[in-house]
C-alpha cells in the first residue's frame, strides 16, 4: 500500500490534489482512499488530505500517520507543521522501506537547500511559478495543486502522467487545458 498526506493551505487545493491522485490511480486499476481533515475551514489556514493506492482493497479506515510521500503545498507550513511527522517510519499496519519515503515540497529552491533531516529524500518544484504562469488561481493567491502532481508523477513514477492529465481535464472545475498544462510542465521542472 501505498500513503500520500498532502499539506498545503485553504485555496489552494490540497483535498481537490488528494482526489484526483486517487482518481488517477483508479484509472490505473488500483484500489483507492481519498479523505481530508480540515481545522478551521478557512482561506489560508493549514489543510491537510490523505490519499492511500494499492493493488488490492483497502481495509484502513484512519490517518496515515505513516507516509511513504508527503506533498507539502506551501513551503511556509515546513515551520509551522511537522510536514516529516511519521515519514519513513515503520507502522504495524504496513513495513516501511528505509530510504523510501519522500518529501515533495513547492519551493524555488533545491533540495539539497532544504533543512530537514530523517529517513526520507526531498523534492522540489517550483509549482507557485508554474500555477501562476497559467493563470490558475491569482499572483497572490496561485492555485499549486495540478502543478504539484505532475511533479509527484515524475519524482515518484507511482501514477501515470497520460491518466493523470485526463483525471485533471475531468476533475477540475475550470480552466482544464491550463491545469493539464501546468500539470506536464512540472513534471519535467521536479528537482530530484
């Protein structure tokens, strides 16, 4: 089995990212979880969503507290919330392999950059620049979350890019050439 938990903030589309990976994956013939867990739901404050993939059926029904990747949405939440929380890190549901897990942060800078230690690898890609180039949100407020998983596609090869594109054409609300876009554009911007 295979757990993605997503960090980002309200707006920019951290539960909708969390869906469409699951989308993606059952289009791939896999099995799949998609859930949010919201604080306070408003603009702005930390959101976090899971999504579990696995070639067989899920029988979980909690957190992932576990994950092999973690997609941090908005680099400010890495101060603010333990994004490596349980990150690489056995559970008695599942055996985690050492140097498995993964950390795929939105940021200009490079990994190597990055001030964050423990069994894990880090990843970045500048999503914010992506999103802001196709118009998708606004400058102030740019909406990363199709940009982020076109980074996860590559940096992680778990999803197809192909069903990716077409999960986003019929998942997003708007503007569904300019998130395929942004999709594929990050997918060869990811910094391994």
């Amino acid at each position: 089995m295979i757990e993605i938990r997503f960090h980002g903030r309200g707006g920019q589309g951290a539960v909708v990212a969390s869906d469409i990976l699951a989308d993606t994956a059952f289009r791939d013939g896999k099995y799949v979880q998609a859930f949010p867990m919201f604080g306070v739901e408003r603009r702005g404050a930390p959101v976090t969503a899971f999504t579990r993939i696995d070639s067989k059926p899920i029988r979980v029904k909690f957190f992932i507290y576990n994950p092999d990747y973690v997609v941090v949405m908005d680099p400010t939440l890495v101060g603010q919330v333990d994004v490596t929380a349980g990150c690489g890190v056995s559970s008695s549901y599942k055996e985690q392999k050492e140097g498995k897990a993964m950390i795929l942060i939105n940021t200009s800078m490079n990994p190597s950059e990055i001030d964050l230690k423990g069994p894990f690898t880090i990843v970045t890609v500048d999503a914010t620049s992506i999103a802001i180039k196709h118009k998708l949100g606004s400058r102030q407020a740019p909406i990363v979350n199709t940009a982020i998983l076109g980074a996860f596609a590559k940096a992680t090869g778990e999803i197809k890019l192909d069903l990716l594109l077409d999960s986003i054409r019929s998942h997003v609300p708007v503007k569904h050439e300019e998130n395929a876009q942004a999709a594929e554009e990050a997918y060869g911007k990811v910094v391994l």
